[in-house]
C-alpha cells in the first residue's frame, strides 16, 4: 500500500520503477513460486506466511496506486499543497483516509484468496504441518480414507468454500457500505 501510494503520488520515473516491479512479480505464477520458496527454505508456518505475503502485495500497491492518481490532483490535495502541507502530511493525512474504503475491500478480498492459497499448499504437504490443524492439512491427510470416511474431506472443503464465500460477502458489504458514490439504501 506503501509502495502504491509513493508510486501514485510523485507519478513519472518513480511510478514507472515501482509499477514495473510490480509487473515483474505479477509475472510468475503467484502458487508456483510460493511452492518454490516453501520447498526451498522448508514447510512450515512460517515459511508459508513470508511465501504468501511475497505474492500478495502486488495487488495491494495497485489499488493504492490508482486511487492516488485518482485524487492527486484534486482540489483537496492541491489545497493542501498550497498550504504549504509536506508530502507524507498530504499522502498520509489527506489521500489515505479517503482511499482507506477500496483498501478495505480489496484487504478482505485478497484475505479469501489467501486462505484458498494455504489451503492448496497445505492439501499438498508445503504448508501448516502436524500437529497443526489447517483445513487443507485435514482435506490431505483425510484423502486416503475418503471411502470408508467421506466426512473428513468434505467437511473442511465446505468449511473452506463457506469461509471464502463469506469473506466476498462481507468485502462486497465494505465496498458498498463505504463507497460513496452509491449512497445509502
């Protein structure tokens, strides 16, 4: 968010640098190169959380990006300018509250593709280990007996689905609570 706000804000070499950057990881298969780097440095919680995170700010740094340009050169930020407000005052104070609403949703959404992302390398033995407890961990280690106890699979794949559905639900909500373009019903 950081980075999308520097980059949105300042525009030319610096936005051309740091959008590039986020081009290039945007390039690799986001499963892929986590699977990588946790087989690497090895499985764990840990290793799965810095692996996550690594693929995940770029989605982040662009809506911050886009709201910034958006608003920079508003009358809000050119008042503020004139006031003679230095640039993190201006960023931080008076661009940030007003592109918090986006972030939200975009947080909550990337949130349910989170736990989708380590439900995947847990099924597949890269994430959470025992005796931890992931939902993907349980859908693996109940595969094997998924004849004689089908319950141990589909329980957490529908606990997996609900949570996810849930997280669009409320990030829809945020969106439509706090945008105000679209009013109050």
């Amino acid at each position: 968010t950081v980075l999308g706000l520097i980059s949105g804000y300042f525009g030319g070499k610096v936005d051309l640098l740091l959008m590039r950057l986020v081009d290039t990881q945007s390039s690799f298969p986001g499963l892929l190169v986590a699977l990588t780097f946790v087989m690497v440095l090895g499985p764990g919680q840990r290793n799965l959380t810095i692996a996550l995170l690594i693929n995940g700010w770029m989605v982040h740094a662009r809506m911050a990006r886009s709201q910034v340009l958006a608003l920079r050169e508003s009358t809000m930020v050119e008042a503020a300018r004139a006031i003679g407000c230095s640039m993190p005052r201006i960023t931080f104070g008076h661009i940030l509250p007003n592109i918090i609403s986006p972030l939200i949703t975009t947080y909550v959404l990337e949130l349910a593709h989170m736990i989708g992302a380590e439900a995947n390398m847990s099924f597949l033995g890269y994430g959470i280990q025992p005796p931890l407890a992931s939902w993907g961990l349980m859908i693996g280690e109940g595969r094997e007996y998924i004849t004689s106890a089908w319950w141990l699979v589909v329980f957490p794949g529908l606990i997996i689905a609900l949570t996810i559905l849930c997280l669009n639900l409320v990030g829809n909500w945020v969106r439509e609570e706090f945008d105000p373009l679209l009013g109050r019903r």
